[in-house]
C-alpha cells in the first residue's frame, strides 16, 4: 500500500500566506496540514509515500526529510497543473501497480484510517453536505457500493459528497481511465477530473464502497481554516510534562505554543497556535494563528493569520499577513 499526496496546489484562497508557504505547511494545532496527514497513514501502517508538488515543491520535500526521515518517500513534479486527475496520473510509474490511497493535501477528516487502509476492496470517503453543488458526488446504490460520482453537479442526486480520501485496489484500472480520459480530451469544469476516472471504472465493473468521515476539518480559506484549528486545538491536548509556563501571562486554554518561544506580559488564548521560536510581549492574542519567528509587541489580534518572521507593533483586531513583514501599526 502506498499513499499519494497532492501537495502541487498554489492555494490562492490562502494568499498571501500561499505566496510563501505551501498551505499544507501552515501550522494548525500544533501540527501542519501535512502532518495530520502523514501520521495518520503511518498509525496505519503505511510507510512509502508519493508526494506531487509543484509551487514551492522544494519546502515540502525539505520539511519531509526534516520531520520523517525514516519513511520512504517519493516526488512527483507537477509543473504544468491541469487537475487532481492530470497530478494522480504523473504517479503511476512510482504506484507500480500497488495499492494506494489518495489523501486530497488539504483534506483532514477524522475516520476508522486501519478499517479503510485494511479493507479488502476499493473505498471512497463521504460525507453529507447541505450544499453538495461544489464537491464531487456520489451516488449510492440500495446495495450500499457506490454506483455513480460525478464531480460538481448542477443538479446533484445525491448530498454524499466526496471528502477527498480514496482507497483504490486495482490502481492498473485506474491509470487506464485516466488515459483513456486524456485521449477523448475529457475535462470537467476545465481539468482533467480524478472524480471522471473513478467513475470510468466504476462503468467497467469495479466495486467501490462508502465510508464516512467522522469529521472533516476545511483548510482551504482563512474563515475555516481559524475553526478548524480551534477544533483540533481540543482534540490534539498539551500533555502534563508540556505545560507552559511564561513570565507575567496568562494562558487560557486551548493553545500551542511551539518550542524556543518568549512571552511575557501578555493574554493567550483560547483557541490561539504560535509557532517556534516566536517572541511575543504586552500582547493579547485570541482565536488565532501565529507563524515561526514572529516579534509581536503591544498588540492585540483576535481571528487572525500572521505568516512567518513578521514584526507587529502597535494595536489592531483582525490581520492576514504573509510571511517576512514588518508593520509598526502606532506610526503616524
């Protein structure tokens, strides 16, 4: 079994923290996007991975080597990005014809990961949604297999909408469809869709079936991204023997605060993740997410992103910064 993780995305609906950092690296609980991901597959018993990158490919492949250096991981270069399906095709001479499971690299969702990685067939995660006209859909048969999908109806027949997790056996038939929607030019909405190869085989007889997600975290805009890193701050606990503690400030949990930091004078919290090695004084900071090697003084943000090595001074509320800025809010 091997993993595939589409990481090429240029994330536009995150700039400008996407111009400099690939959205699956932008800290989350804690943790990064990706590295849900990774671990996920790992408890799993996954340990050969192909990552497709692209814009700024060069800091995933640096920050895999850095944080899993035992795994076996494999780059596939997608320069020229023409869809989820176009990226899954550049994989196929790393697949080897192997199992594999496709995780979406912005897409975290929590679920049975053993049960589906285990399973003895073809799976595809889904979820019910109020809106399915912006997602792929599936169509479920009173057999309970899968039966159609199709991806961003008009007119969807179904509010099962895929979450972006698939578990493809028979990864030969797949490359096949793949091709063959290539040669007839057949694009949906403009790309070549991995949503129109599923469906392919599903027409030449291959079984999927369901499983649904438990959870499923949205990373991809600012809005979203702010709830979902206060869900997983619940989730992902600070362990006993991790307890911050720092000079004149107050901490209201749910937080994390990365290694090497220095805060003083300050209100943290709730639902606040700050990243390592970041320098914070006479601050109130709530709701947010701050980037690596930040200086924060005499400010206050509330639902808002801060990229990394950025300098704040002075007072605001709500901020969406890049990376490598410096603002002094009290000039005049």
């Amino acid at each position: 079994m091997k993993a595939i993780i589409p990481v090429a995305g240029a994330g536009t609906k995150l700039r400008p923290h996407s111009y400099t950092q690939p959205k699956a690296l932008i800290p989350l609980a804690g943790k990064t996007v990706l590295s849900i991901i990774i671990d996920q597959m790992r408890e799993a018993g996954i340990q050969e991975f192909i990552f497709i990158v692209g814009y700024l490919g060069d800091k995933i492949r640096d920050y895999v080597q850095l944080k899993y250096p035992d795994i076996q991981a494999h780059y596939v270069q997608q320069i020229d990005r023409q869809g989820i399906g176009h990226a899954i095709q550049l994989t196929k001479a790393a697949v080897n014809n192997d199992e594999v499971i496709v995780v979406l690299g912005d897409t975290i969702c929590e679920y049975n990961v053993s049960d589906v990685v285990n399973s003895s067939g073809s799976m595809l995660g889904v979820r019910k949604v109020d809106d399915p006209r912006e997602f792929g859909v599936a169509e479920i048969a009173a057999d309970g297999f899968i039966d159609h999908v199709v991806e961003k109806p008009h007119i969807p027949k179904s509010n099962m909408a895929l979450v972006g997790i698939y578990k493809i056996r028979e990864s030969a038939q797949l490359f096949e469809c793949l091709e063959n929607n290539f040669l007839q030019g057949l694009r949906t909405h403009g790309e070549y869709s991995l949503t129109d190869a599923l469906d392919c085989m599903l027409q030449k007889g291959v079984k999927f079936k369901p499983f649904k997600v438990e959870s499923w975290f949205d990373c991809g805009r600012k809005e979203t991204l702010l709830e979902s890193n206060a869900t997983l701050l619940k989730k992902f606990t600070v362990p006993e023997d991790q307890k911050y503690s720092f000079e004149n400030t107050v901490l209201i949990q749910p937080v994390s605060i990365g290694e090497g930091c220095d805060i003083k004078n300050s209100i943290i919290g709730p639902n606040v993740t700050i990243g390592e090695n970041s320098k914070i004084n006479y601050s109130i900071i709530r709701n947010s997410i701050i980037g690596s090697f930040s200086n924060l003084f005499d400010i206050v943000l509330e639902a808002s992103i801060i990229g990394s090595d950025t300098g704040l001074k002075g007072e605001t509320r709500t901020l969406n910064i890049g990376d490598n800025t410096n603002i002094d809010l009290g000039s005049r």
